[in-house]
C-alpha cells in the first residue's frame, strides 16, 4: 500500500469523526432544548397550584402559620385561656393550676443528723400527698441591677447620715459638750465602717453582674384541680362560681403542702396573678426575659388605664386580720370584766374577814376587862358589838357596791378605748 492510499484511508476517517462530533453536538443541544421546556412548564404548574392553595384556603386555617396568625391560634399554641385569682385556667374552664414557689435548703452544709431529718421530713411530705402534684424548675438569668441599685441607695442614705452627724458635731463643738461630742464622734466612727464596707460590697456586685453566665434557679410545685371532680353539672355554675370554688379547693392544697413541706425545712409561698404572668412569659421567651421584663412593665405602669382591684388574697388577709382584731378586743374586754369581778369578791372577802377579825378582837378586849366591869354592863357591851357588826357590814357592801359599779363603767370604758385605738390604727 502506497502512501497516497494510506492518506485517502486517514482523510476519510476524519471525515466520518467530524461527522459523528457534529452528530453528537446537535442531539446534546435538541435534549438541553427539550430540557428547559420541561423545567419552565414544572414551575408554571407549580405557581398555577400555589395561586389556587392561596386561593382556597380558608379564614380558619391561618394561624398555622399559612399566613397571619390569629388569636385563637396564639391561644391554642400557648394552651392556657387566662389568669385570675392566681389561677392559671386551661382547657377552656375544665382545669385550674395554681403554682408553689419553693425555697430551698443548704443541704450539702447540713450534719448528717440534720440530713436525715431533711429527708423522712420529705418522705412524710409525699406519704400525705392525696392529690397528684409536678415539679418545675425553672433557670433563669440572675439580675443584679435591682439589688445593685438598692445597695447605692442605701449607701447614699449613710451619706446623708454622716453628713447630718457633721453639723450635729459642728454645734456640740461649739457649746462645749464633751459627753455629746464623744457620743457623736463614735457614731460618725460607726458609720464611716458601714458606708466603706457598703461601697466595698456594691463594687464586688458589679464586678459580678459584668458575667452573664450567672443562673438562679427556681423549684415550684405545681397543683392542678378540674372541674369534673365538682361533680354534677358543671354547666350550671357561672365563671366566677367556677373561680371561687376552685380557688377555694387549690388554696386548701396548697395550705396543706405548705404545712407538710415545713417538715423537710422548705419554705413556700403561692404565686399571685403577676409572678405567674412572669412564670409564663419567661416559659415561653427564654431569650428576650433580660430585654422584657414583666416587673419593669409594672413599674412604669403600663396598665394604668385598667382599673383593678386587690389581690384576692389581700382580701382574705385583711378579712382575717379584721376578725382577729374584733375577737381580740372581745377577749380583751372579757378578761378586764372577769378580773374585775374576781377582785370584787377578793375585796368583800377581805372585808368580811377584817370586820370578823375586829369584831373577835373586840370580844377578847372586852372580855379581858370582865372581872372589872358590871355584869349587866358587860352583857350590853357584848350585844353593842354584835349589833354594830352587820350595820358596818352592810355599809361596806354598799360601799363595794358602789366601787364595783364604777370600776364596771371604766371596764367599759376601756373597751371603748380599745376598739377605738384598734380601728385608728387599722
């Protein structure tokens, strides 16, 4: 084979490659083409079913987050309906919790005597239990500010102090009284200890709230009470027959873990409206709880439009307070009246006895001088005496009488006193 055969063989080889590359380039561009027609129709198809869903959904379905969010839906996320009367009602009325906030006790600084005291006082607590309970524990973020403001406002009041101690010095220096002076110069002494070690203080807190990763940790016991254990109908009961009767049955177990608690040496209290506003608030925001902060809403009063009455449980307080005022004053009143009536009888008893004792002794005086005296003379002098006694008798009955009389009015007269001191003060 020659050469030019070899050449003709290598052109049409090319040739045909060529041929096949503009083959394969065409059909790549045919199925790129066919391609994008397909994704462009997907997407219309996609945008014609999300204007029809947009189209068909409903006022009711917002609030899952479709849309805006409605307030029943917010209501339904937060699953509680209100708080009243330091209540938390849930379940549209057919539960009511009320919350424990628990102090705890330094344990680990306990003798082991005391520990175990700590623990069968626990063990009683939940062998008394005769309705469910939970446990909450809650970690939020210590503020410092508060107790840093406090501490300066203390710190300014001994300020105050010294400096009025300052002009009292300036006067006893000036009248010459050594006794005041020295007084003064101790307290000035006193103080400036105090305002140093106040300062020291409100320094290191500073320093500490500068960390941010400082904790403080809450227990509460949580008691929940529904409706069904009314029994009957409860449809029949209005809200605030619902409220009362349920609040009363909380209070009743919350009184009885307070008291059962008090055996492990643990504190507790319940929450009113506001703390179980912030309970909540910090519940369901973790990370704004530094930023919102319910007491700082309180303290610049932004409810001051809403006019609102007493906790119920300053009602009740003031109620009891009340009734122990009036029932002491009663007491009061009755022991003053007793005493005096005791003292009454002491009196006319001493009288009688006196009376007794003077008539005996004058028996015996007269009787010394018998031998001396006539017989019928003797005779009329003994029956003066006994005359003479029941007349003086009944004069210092009357006379106790009369005394008893006036001590009775000024018992009443106290009485009066008393109640009207008491009602002043309250």
């Amino acid at each position: 084979m020659d050469t030019s055969q070899i050449i003709t063989i290598l052109q049409a080889v090319i040739g045909i490659l060529v041929c096949v590359m503009f083959v394969l380039i065409a059909v790549y561009f045919l199925i790129s083409r066919k391609k994008e027609n397909d994704d462009s129709k997907m997407e219309n198809e996609f945008i014609v079913e999300d204007k029809k869903k947009t189209e068909t959904v409903s006022v009711g379905d917002f609030g899952k987050f479709q849309g805006v969010l409605t307030r029943e839906s917010v209501f339904d996320f937060m699953e509680f309906d209100e708080i009243v009367d330091n209540m938390i009602i849930r379940k549209n009325r057919s539960q009511y919790v009320m919350v424990l906030s628990c102090s705890g006790v330094n344990y680990d600084l306990m003798s082991q005597a005391e520990k175990y005291a700590v623990e069968e006082g626990f063990v009683q607590f939940l062998n008394t239990l005769r309705f469910p309970i939970q446990l909450y524990v809650q970690s939020r973020t210590l503020n410092l500010k508060d107790i840093i403001a406090s501490y300066k406002e203390r710190v300014e009041n001994i300020t105050n102090d010294i400096s009025k101690l300052d002009s009292k010095l300036a006067q006893a220096k000036q009248t010459g009284n050594k006794a005041m002076l020295e007084k003064l110069e101790f307290e000035k002494r006193r103080k400036n200890s105090v305002l140093e070690y106040g300062q020291n203080i409100t320094d290191y807190v500073e320093r500490l709230s500068s960390n941010k990763n400082i904790l403080q940790q809450k227990t509460y016991i949580v008691l929940s009470y529904y409706t069904v254990e009314i029994g009957g109908n409860v449809e029949n009961y209005s809200k605030e027959e619902l409220n009362s009767i349920c609040f009363s049955e909380l209070y009743t177990r919350s009184q009885n873990v307070i008291s059962s608690l008090g055996n492990s040496q643990v504190t507790a209290r319940i929450l009113n409206s506001e703390e179980l506003a912030e309970l909540l608030f910090i519940a369901y925001n973790r990370d704004d709880e530094e930023l919102v902060q319910i007491n700082k809403m309180l303290d610049v009063q932004y409810d001051s439009l809403y006019s609102t009455g007493k906790d119920v449980l300053e009602k009740r307080q003031e109620k009891l307070d009340q009734e122990i005022n009036i029932a002491a004053i009663d007491l009061t009143t009755d022991s003053i009246l007793k005493a005096d009536k005791k003292k009454q009888e002491e009196d006319k008893l001493n009288e009688q006895n006196k009376k007794k004792a003077i008539k005996e002794k004058a028996l015996n005086i007269l009787s010394e001088y018998e031998e001396q005296l006539d017989p019928r003379v003797f005779e009329l002098a003994s029956q003066e005496i006994s005359k003479t006694a029941p007349e003086e008798n009944k004069s210092s009955e009357s006379a106790t009488s009369k005394t008893s009389t006036g001590k009775t009015a000024r018992t009443f007269s106290a009485r009066r006193v008393i109640k009207r001191k008491t009602e002043t003060e309250d």
